[in-house]
C-alpha cells in the first residue's frame, strides 16, 4: 500500500432540471433574500430539488403574476 496524501475533493451534485437564479426562487416562493440565498446555498441551483424542498414544507409557488404566460 501506498501513503497517498488525502487530497478529496468536495463532491460535485448533480444538477437536476434547469438552474433557478436567487431572485427567481425567492419570487416564486415570496422569501426574503436572506432565507432564498440560504437555501439555494444549501440546496443549490436545482429547480427540481428547490421545488421539492418547497413542497416538503409545504410552500406552494405563489400565483403567477403575467397572465399571458
């Protein structure tokens, strides 16, 4: 055996769905900055598991505000 130093990496998660941005997160869930950047940091980027934090919490997505879409 060999005396390798330890040199891990933090492990990378795989993104699911598309990337949220902040903004968008915290808009669609009414948080306030400071809550949406916490768990976007603790969570990341991925909608599909942003949204199922959000539904564990039972936080549903606030109502969409253009009617076109």
């Amino acid at each position: 055996m060999t005396d390798a130093p330890n040199t891990a990496t933090p492990a990378r998660r795989v993104l699911r769905g598309r990337p949220y941005s902040i903004g968008e997160f915290a808009r669609k869930y009414r948080l306030d900055d400071k809550e949406a950047k916490r768990l976007y940091d603790k969570f990341g980027p991925s909608a599909t598991e942003l949204d199922l934090l959000m539904a564990a919490k039972r936080r549903p997505p606030g109502l969409p505000t253009n009617l076109d879409a």
